[in-house]
C-alpha cells in the first residue's frame, strides 16, 4: 500500500509503502532512497494512502468542450473576409503570400485549438496521485496466514 508520512519536526515527507507497525513504531519502505526507515508514531503529523492516479478524462473532456466553445466564439469574432492587397491600383509588382480561409474553416480550426489546449490543460491538472488522509490511531497490527502454515505479521490501515 502506497503511503505518504509527513514529520511533525522539519519538512520531511517520506513516500513509499508502510511495512509494518510495532508498538509505537512504523516501518516503511522508501521508495526514493530505496531503504527502510522505522518512526516513532509520535513523530508523525500525517499519514495518507494513496488512492492512485486520476485518468485525467474527466477533467480532459470538460476543458475541451470549454475550449472548443471558446476557440468558436473567437474564431467567429475575429474572422474576416479577404481583402485582395493586388486589386488596387499601384506601381510594381504584388505578390499576394497570406492565407486564405473561409469562415467555418476558421471556426473549425479555432475550435480544434481551443479543445485541444484546454483538453490537455484539463488533462494535466486530473492525472496526478490522489491521497486521502488516515487517522494516526487506526493504525492495527496483525497477524495472518501464508503459505505452507506460517503466519506472516501485517500493518492494517482503517479509513
């Protein structure tokens, strides 16, 4: 099980999986340093267990209808028709080099830039870890069996 510990002292946050509880001890597995640390549940000032990751889709499909509306309504404002810079009468020659774009292109475009920044924005702020927060006293300590007739002890977290 996937654990956040955070110290009471310092700003020390430790993230890993919680191995174990022994008296008034918690042992858990970092995950960045890759060793074990044993603290006191004294110490503690949270406790949290990972919920795992958003997908991300929720928040994805709602920034992209909003972007895609967005990227409409400025499409559609800001959309003109082509003025042709060679019609008037001048002295030399002109290349005309600019794009020409109907309006529902350019609605169609602005609605698929829109959609598409604000989707992925959407995405970003959805896909990371959720944690939820676990009283320091439903901590349990257990046993229970294995394989071949042993008995294995285990830390159970009530929330």
């Amino acid at each position: 099980m996937a654990v956040r510990i955070t110290w009471r002292e310092g700003r020390w946050t430790l993230i890993g999986n919680l191995r174990a509880v022994r008296g008034d001890t918690a042992v858990a597995y970092d995950t960045a340093t890759g060793t074990e640390t044993a603290v006191p549940l004294a110490w503690l000032r949270s406790l949290e267990v990972s919920q795992g990751r958003g997908t991300g889709i929720t928040l994805a499909v709602l920034g992209a209808a909003a972007g895609g509306a967005a990227g409409v309504l400025l499409a559609r404002t800001l959309w003109r028709p082509h003025e042709d810079p060679c019609s008037t009468p001048q002295v030399g020659i002109c290349i005309d080099l600019s794009v020409h774009l109907n309006r529902e292109a350019t609605t169609f475009l602005g609605g698929l830039a829109g959609a598409l920044v604000l989707g992925l924005v959407g995405h970003s702020f959805d896909a990371v870890e959720h944690w939820e927060s676990v009283p320091l006293d439903r901590l349990r300590v257990g046993l229970a069996p294995l394989r071949a007739g042993r008995l294995g002890l285990g830390a159970a977290v009530g929330f």
